[in-house]
C-alpha cells in the first residue's frame, strides 16, 4: 500500500477528518443520552484530540499522545448504550462526508477494538 492510499488519505487527510470530527461532536452535543459526559470539557481541545486520535488510527502521519482509552474513561461510568451512541455519531458523521463503506467499516472495526477500554472492564 503506497502513502497516499492509506485509510488518512482516503477520508481526505487532516482538514476533512477535522470537518468529520467537527459533525460527530455536533451529533453528541445534541444527544441528551450522552451529552452530559462533555458538560465540563473543553470542545476546542477535544475536537483536535479527537482529530489527532482519528488520524493516527487512519495512518496519517500524526502521533497520538493522548492518554491511554482505559486511563481517559475512567470514572465517568460510562456503559454499553453510551458507547453504542458515540459509535453511531461517528458512523453517521463519516457518512455525512460520503466516506467510502469499507473505509467507514475500517474505523468502525478500530472504534469496536477499543470497546473493553473505553468501557473500563
């Protein structure tokens, strides 16, 4: 696989993941089930870590250097239906942006590996 066909370039690289990110966040802010958990956050900084992190697992050329699931989630007493609503806000705003399916599975899949840690168990 050459640099340019990995899963970063193919959602369109830093300014369009940025723009999906941007649509998710606006999806969970609106969702009464789950918006609490970002009551006290600050949006700017968490839409960028978010794009950082979503570009790192696409395999652009971006380390992430945030802390680890496990360690990030923890307390907030998150369950099953609170990750089963932020995974269907990330897989509608990466539709919104006509992402390709394989590529949508390709991050779905990633978000699904992290499912334990972010769940803490």
């Amino acid at each position: 696989m050459s640099a340019g066909d990995t899963l970063y370039h193919r959602l369109g690289g830093k300014e369009q993941i940025s723009s999906i990110v941007d649509e998710f966040y606006e999806r969970v802010l609106a969702d009464d089930s789950v918006a609490q958990f970002f009551e006290d956050v600050d949006m700017a900084a968490q839409r960028a870590h978010q794009t950082q992190f979503l570009s790192a697992v696409a395999g652009g050329p971006v380390e992430y250097d945030g802390e680890e699931m496990r360690e990030a989630h923890e307390g907030l007493g998150l369950e099953e239906q609170h990750f089963t609503a932020i995974a269907t806000h990330l897989e509608a705003a990466l539709r919104e942006f006509d992402v390709p399916d394989q590529s949508v599975e390709e991050i779905m899949a990633e978000v699904a590996a992290l499912k334990d840690d972010v769940l803490c168990r």
